[in-house]
C-alpha cells in the first residue's frame, strides 16, 4: 500500500511548480486517494469472500469429481472381478455341459440297446406265437379234413403218426 501511495505522490511532486497558478492538484489527488482507500476498505472483504466462495466451489467440485472417479474406480474393479467369475462359471458349465451330453448320449445307448434286446424279444415270442398257431391251424385242418370223410378210418397211432408227420 505505501509503494502504491509513493506512486502516486511521486509524479505530483514532480509538476508541482512553484508558479503562481493553482491548480488544487494535490487536492484532487488526496481525494482520489481517500476515494480509492474508502473504496478498497468496502470492496475487499466482499470480493475476498466472493473469490473464496469461489475457491471454495471449484475445490468442491474438484472432490465430488475425485469421489466420483474412485466410485467409477471400484466399479470397474468390481466389474473386472464379476466378469472373471462369469468366466470361471462359464468354463465350468461347459464342463458341466460336456460330461452331461456324455452321461445322455451313454443312457441313450443303453436305452436304445435295451429297447432292441426287447423288440428282438418281443419278435421271438410273436415267431413262437405265429408257430404254435400255425401248427394248431394244420393239426385242425387235418383233423377235420379225417373226420370229414367217414370212408376213411383211422385208428389212434396212424393218427398221431400222420399228425406227427405234418407237424414236423
């Protein structure tokens, strides 16, 4: 403040002349330097708390940006962990997958060799079935075709032997 007021006060004295005109030079600038001081008292406190506020914003601004940026921090951290456990649980379904198609395609098989052993089964009770009855239909036909015919006598063996004998 003293250098400012030097500043001032130098070049007054430096046309200061010692003539006979006044110019209330000195006045006019001790009321411009009370003026500027009176001023400067009212000013500062509200442009100190206007630049604080302002520093005070910007430093605000500058922590919830920080906080933010380690919220976005520990979410791409925790991102980064969830995905690796995807990758993890991934792998293990497809091994899951894997021996589950193996067990399936195993059962398959034994149900499909098991179905065939009954189908071959079931084929050789109804070839037994169809034998039985086909032979019960010829012993029929020959026994009525015998007691059709009264001119033909049979006694009891020559009838088992001719039925023998179509039989086999």
């Amino acid at each position: 403040m003293k250098k400012l007021l030097i500043l001032l006060i130098l070049p007054t004295l430096m046309l200061a002349t010692g003539g006979e005109k006044n110019y209330d030079f000195i006045e006019r600038t001790l009321n411009f330097l009370l003026f500027f001081g009176i001023l400067a008292y009212f000013v500062t406190k509200p442009l100190k708390a206007l630049y604080q506020s302002r520093i005070d914003k910007i430093a605000n601004k500058l922590s919830n940006i920080q906080e933010k940026l380690k919220e976005s921090e520990n979410k791409k951290t925790q991102a980064l962990k969830r995905i690796d456990e995807a990758k993890v649980n991934a792998s293990v379904l497809i091994e899951t997958a894997k021996k589950e198609a193996v067990n399936l395609a195993e059962k398959v098989k034994k149900d499909s060799e098991q179905e065939m052993l009954n189908i071959e089964r079931s084929f050789k009770e109804q070839q037994e079935f169809e034998t039985r009855k086909m032979t019960k239909t010829v012993v029929n036909e020959i026994l009525n075709d015998i007691f059709a015919n009264d001119s033909l006598k049979v006694d009891q063996k020559e009838l088992v032997n001719i039925i023998m004998k179509k039989v086999s």
